[in-house]
C-alpha cells in the first residue's frame, strides 16, 4: 500500500463515494493506493482534501514530507578534491 493509500484507510475513505465527489475514477485511486510507482498530481490532492474536507497542507505533509533537498555544500566540496 502506497502513503496515499494509507492516508485513505486511516481516515476509513470509501473510494467509490470519493470518485463519485472528486470525478476521479474507482481505477485511478486504486491506483494511486496501491501502485508504488502511480504519482498523485497536484490537482488529484487538492480534489481529495476538498471531497473529505482535509487540510491540503495535512495531506501534502503526510504524503511528501519524508522529500529532502540535495546538501550542495556536500557535492562541491567532494567535487573540488
């Protein structure tokens, strides 16, 4: 199960009455729970906060807060020696 799908199940969403509120289909959200390499697009996120009246931030964190950007400092450092 993808962090999407977790989100799902730990609030117990129904992904039939969410694809009937969001427009996204039954197929595309087993999907995203279950498919490691299926992405949410931004516009699926927001679709899903809004349908289950979530926090975008909260969803967002939950999904992508373990994301980090590159240390530069550490790759040119190792690049001058």
């Amino acid at each position: 199960m993808t962090r999407f799908g977790e989100f799902l199940a730990r609030r117990h969403i129904n992904k039939s009455s969410l694809s009937k509120r969001t427009g996204l289909t039954t197929q595309r959200l087993n999907d995203l729970s279950l498919k490691s390499n299926a992405r949410p697009m931004a516009f699926e996120v927001y679709l899903v906060a809004k349908a289950i009246e979530a926090d975008l931030n909260e969803i967002h964190l939950f999904l992508f807060g373990d994301l980090e950007l590159i240390d530069t400092a550490k790759e040119k450092s190792t690049d001058s020696k």
